[in-house]
C-alpha cells in the first residue's frame, strides 16, 4: 500500500517542529510495521485543528487525494486531522469516494460496527477538549482582565508589556504623537510617510510603516487611555489628548464629506486591455449622471478625457456594462464552441507533451518496463524447468526492484501530475456555460481568454490570447481598418455627461 503523512502542530509557545518530528517518526515506525510504503510528508505548523481553512498543506492534501496518487493517510491520532466533527465527516467523505483510507498510528480501531463507533467517539472527544480549552483560555483573559492585566497577543505600537501590563514604550510613542499631531496641522496620510522615512522610523518587523498603517494608528483608542476586554475596563497609559483625538476625528467626518469619497470603486473587467482603436489610447473608466440623478459608469478614451494631443480624440463613450457584456457574449459564442474546445484541448496536451517532460519519470518507467520484462524472461524459463537458486533470487531481486521503481514513478506523479483531455474540456466547458450574471466569472473569462479589445465608434474588434509568449507583439489599431469581417456594436442610448 502507497500512503501519505500527515502532521500537525497548534500554535503556542511550548508548540515547536519537534512535535512534528515526533509524529512523522511514529507515523513511520507504523507505516514500517504494516508494509506501507510512504510517498510524501504534509505538515501544518503553528495551526489550529479547527481552523481547515488556514491548513495549507491539509488542504494540499486533500487536492492530491482527488487525483488518487495514494492509498492511504496516516496521522499519529484523530486529533492531529481535526477536532470539529461535521468538517471530520465531510473530509473522511471525500477521501471514501477516491478510495483513501485514514490511518492511525497511535490509535488502535478496529474494523466493523464497533471501530466506526470508537472513531465516532474519539472524533466526539476530540472536539469536547477544543470547546473546553477555548473556555478555559477565555475564563483565563477575563480573569487576567480583571486584575487590569494584559490580555491576548503583542502591544500595540507606542507601549510595552512589562509586567503583565501595559507600559510606554518612548522610542515608538514619538512616532504615535507625530502622526497625530501632523494629521492635525493638515498633513496627508502620504506627506506623513514622507516625513516618516526621511526620518528612517521603521514598524517593528524592520520595514516601513504604510499608509494602511496611519489609519489603523488614528483609530486606536489605546492611545487615548481606553481599552476594554468585552466589558472590563484595561489600564493603559494615554500618548495624546482627548482633545487631539477629537480634532483628528473631526477632520476624519470631514473628509468623508468631500465628493471623491462617494467615487466608487468599481470594477472594470477590462482594466489596461481596452484600447481606443481611433487613436490607440487606453479606455479608462469614468462615471456620469443623468438629469434624474441616475449614475452611469462607461468607458472613455484617456486622451479624450484629458484632452491630450493635438486634436480631440473622435470616440464616444461606451457604456460599462454594454462594452463588457459584449466581450463576455462573443468569446462564449464565437470561441468557445466544440469544435474550438475540441482544437485547444489537443493543442494543450501536445504543448505538455512537448514542454513539461518529466525526464526521470520516463526513466523510471522505462527501467520498471525493462524489470517486468526480465522478471517474465526467468518465468518462462523457470516453466521450462530452469531453475536454480541463482534464479530464485535474481527474481527476488528483480520484483524488489520492482516495487521500489513504482514508489519512485508515484512519488514522481505526485509531484507534477499530467493533464488529461477530458481535464482540459471540462475546464473550458465551465467557461462556456459559466453564469454570465455573475462578475468573478466574467471578470476570469476575460482575463483567461482576451488579450486586448480595440473599440472604434462603428465597431469593436476583440483580440485573443494566442500564444505563451506573453503577448510581446504590438497590435496596431490601423490593421483592423480595412476588414469589413469584425461584427458592430451599436452605440445605444445618450453619452452621460462627466462630472
């Protein structure tokens, strides 16, 4: 039997890579014990058992199982694969359906109506202990935060922890009090950064600190004396006035009332891939309102809004939706059509063939196709009555050598496994009868399938991905010109006025 490894540690500072080691080791031992041959480790450090999102290398796991390289998982116990037992059940479903079994190598559970009964309790207890530690570590803050001590993770920046409590931490509070007191003379969050490297202050992991940064420090109340574990009250010294946080935070209302704040920031699906074919410009997305107040958001020539050039640029403005919903309707119906799918699908698998050649994957089945054809030469000879000691154990040799090329040939295809055709059809199939409703599908259309679109003010020309050379070649907008073939888009209803 082929299998796997999976190990897991939770975060805490008694938690290291030695826990790992120490399940990876009995893992083996029991994999040595069973005859079981180990292809890969997967390990998740400092994660939660409850946390099946953040577990990276689970999840990797669970991907691979789908292509059915392995047989088996093993993990030192039940806990180590979770401890919340509906995601227990639904991953245990999946690996049944690709005929996976789970394994422990600490745990002893039999086969039969009994061992599903012992797993479904130790799956139980597992979840119980996750639900009791997380109300003792609660009862724990809440009693830390009643004696006015720290409670949870590092200081914010501008204190320390000394003692359990919070204290000032004068080389940080400086920056804390700068970055108020010149938001409050006027600065923008950007000048501040300015000013902030010119001066070399860095954040705490030895970088610079982002404008993201600013905010978060603005909207701290630590740094007005007020902090709370859900109702307790914390001491933590002030770095600033109540009366300069008020000032900051008028000035915040303020901002928010000034018009750029109601710009929204829309998505535009052809962001830096449309172009405006009259004079080559980039179409960039603007927003206009109707006499009744209606907002319209729609594409513009850049050279026309800005009015660069010697001249004017011609084109009209396309409404957002329209522009895209016509890329999107003609790249389903004009190119994702059988035959084509049928075409890309080919040329996918000849493009592997010929690029993604595993050079010791065909070595290795090679050499196993040349140990099977030796080992069938000594059967023949040995129905014929040849046999001697010798040839009992070059057929040993040869089986074990066997059985030692296929676990290399599945470590390999773990590693990298091929595509197949019908892989490649139900993928481009999902484009085809994607939910055009739906804009992260025709946001992932446009961005898998369309290189570029030229719009004139009779017609839009859409041109698609063609190669992996990443689209070096220039397209220019005069080629399309004299080609009577590109389908017209009607430019419908009125040209909303800009604001």
């Amino acid at each position: 039997m082929n299998a796997v490894i999976y190990a897991r540690y939770s975060p805490g500072p008694r938690q290291t890579d030695q826990s790992i080691e120490g399940q990876v080791r009995d893992c083996m031992t029991y994999a040595k014990d069973n005859d079981i041959t180990v292809l890969d480790v997967y390990a998740d450090r400092h994660i939660s058992g409850s946390d099946f999102e953040g577990r990276a290398e689970f999840n990797r796991m669970l991907r691979d199982a789908e292509k059915k390289q392995f047989e088996a998982i093993i993990v030192w116990k039940i806990d180590r694969f979770g401890r919340d037992r509906e995601e227990i059940a639904l991953n245990k479903i999946k690996l049944k359906r690709h005929g996976i079994r789970l394994l422990y190598a600490k745990e002893i559970i039999p086969d039969g109506p009994e061992g599903i009964i012992l797993e479904s309790l130790m799956e139980g207890l597992a979840e119980y202990y996750i639900a009791d530690l997380r109300q003792k570590v609660k009862r724990g803050q809440r009693e830390n935060a009643l004696k006015g001590q720290v409670v949870g993770g590092q200081a914010p920046y501008g204190y320390k922890v000394v003692n359990k409590t919070y204290q000032v931490n004068e080389q940080e509070a400086w920056v804390v009090r700068y970055v108020f007191e010149n938001y409050d003379a006027g600065l923008t969050a950007v000048e501040i950064l300015d000013n902030l490297e010119k001066l070399g202050v860095k954040n705490r992991k030895g970088s610079l600190i982002t404008k993201n940064g600013i905010y978060v420090m603005l909207r701290n109340e630590k740094y007005i004396g007020r902090y709370f574990y859900e109702d307790i009250p914390i001491p933590i010294p002030a770095l600033i006035s109540q009366e300069l946080w008020d000032s900051v935070h008028a000035k915040f209302h303020k901002h928010a009332k000034h018009p750029a704040s109601y710009k929204a920031t829309e998505k535009y699906l052809l962001s830096l891939k449309a172009y405006c074919g009259e004079c080559g410009s980039l179409l960039v997305g603007e927003c206009g309102y109707g006499k009744k107040g209606t907002r319209y958001s729609y594409y513009k020539c850049a050279a026309k809004k800005r009015k660069h050039g010697s001249r004017e640029c011609t084109l009209k403005t396309y409404r957002k939706d329209e522009l895209e919903d016509f890329v999107v309707y003609h790249t389903i119906n004009d190119v994702l059509q059988d035959d084509v799918i049928e075409y890309l699908s080919d040329r996918v698998i000849d493009l592997q063939a010929r690029d993604n050649t595993n050079l010791r994957l065909e070595q290795l089945k090679t050499a196993l196709k040349d140990t099977r054809k030796a080992i069938n030469n000594i059967l023949k000879a040995i129905e014929q009555g040849i046999i001697t000691s010798s040839t009992k154990q070059r057929l040993t040799e040869l089986e074990a050598q066997a059985e030692d090329l296929k676990m290399h040939i599945a470590r390999e295809e773990i590693k990298k496994p091929s595509l197949t055709k019908e892989h490649i059809v139900y993928w481009l199939n999902l484009f085809k009868n994607g939910d055009v409703a739906d804009p992260d599908f025709k946001q992932r259309l446009i961005d898998v399938f369309v290189h570029s679109v030229y719009v004139y003010n009779e017609k839009v020309v859409i041109a698609y991905n063609y190669s992996d050379n990443n689209h070096s070649a220039d397209f220019e907008p005069e080629i399309f010109r004299c080609s009577d073939k590109h389908r017209l888009m009607r430019h419908r209803g009125f040209e909303p006025r800009t604001t």
